[in-house]
C-alpha cells in the first residue's frame, strides 16, 4: 500500500504505526521504520524563529510524492505513508512523518532515508527559515541562500 498526504496539522504516529503493524503481519512484515522531520531550532549559532512551506499546486506536490514513493517501492516493501506538512512552523513542530514497513529492518531503514533524500531535493517546495541572523531559502537538505 502507499499514501500520500499533504497536511496542515500534526497526525497520530501511534495510530498509524499500529495500522500498518496490523496489515503487515499477515505479509510477512518484520519491521516498522518512522522518520519524522522536524523545524530546527538553531543552524549553526542563529536561532530559526520559523520555517514556511510554501507549495503553489498541491496536486503538483502530492503527485511527486507519490512518484517518489512508487519508485522506491520494491522487494520486501509492504507499505509506504508520507505526510508531508506545508504552512508557517515553529521549532519543534514535525514537517515530515515517513513511515515504511518491510519483511526486515534493513530495507525499511534504506527506503525511509532514500525517500527523505529524494523529496528534499525533488519536490516543488519552497523553504523559507527565518532566524536571528535573516531570512533564508532552503535548497536541497542543507543548502541555504539569503
């Protein structure tokens, strides 16, 4: 199975998790990986007040996700959910939840990390962080320009 959301609020991780644990038993699953992604607090010394999402098409976003995920999907991937958050967030606040579930641990981990890599790098997604020191755009996973 594979899903998609694009959200404005936060979601139940356990409510998930035990979803997905529920529908993998029977598939051979052994292993459950969730990465959530988080607002920064401090890049180097500066202090980040807040991270804006910005996305013009939704359905644009949702889609390249999906993409995304479908490529990954693949021997002993049972289930794959991303909810990818957009808006103004705070420090601390979850942006991204990646959940992969898989017949062992170390595809689970391998799928979460390339999918995380790849919708930082190739999703229409404006990043802006404001901080102490300025307002900068987010590029790739670390990249930032003021």
């Amino acid at each position: 199975m594979v899903l998609v959301e694009i959200i404005r609020e936060p979601i139940s991780i356990d409510k998930v998790v035990n979803e997905m644990i529920s529908e993998s038993i029977g598939k051979g699953g052994g292993a459950l990986v969730v990465f959530t992604g988080f607002v920064k607090g401090l890049v180097g010394e500066h202090r980040v007040y807040e991270l804006e999402c910005i996305v013009d098409k939704l359905d644009v976003l949702k889609k390249r996700i999906e993409e995304i995920v479908y490529e990954e999907l693949g021997s002993g991937v049972i289930d794959i959910r991303v909810y990818y958050r957009i808006g103004k967030l705070k420090p601390g606040q979850t942006l991204t939840y990646i959940f992969v579930s898989a017949v062992n641990r170390h595809i689970a981990f391998d799928k979460a990390k390339k999918i995380i890599d790849r919708i930082k790098k190739e999703t229409p997604v404006s990043r802006i962080e404001k901080r102490d020191n300025g307002v900068y755009q987010i590029v790739g996973s670390m990249r930032r320009i003021n």
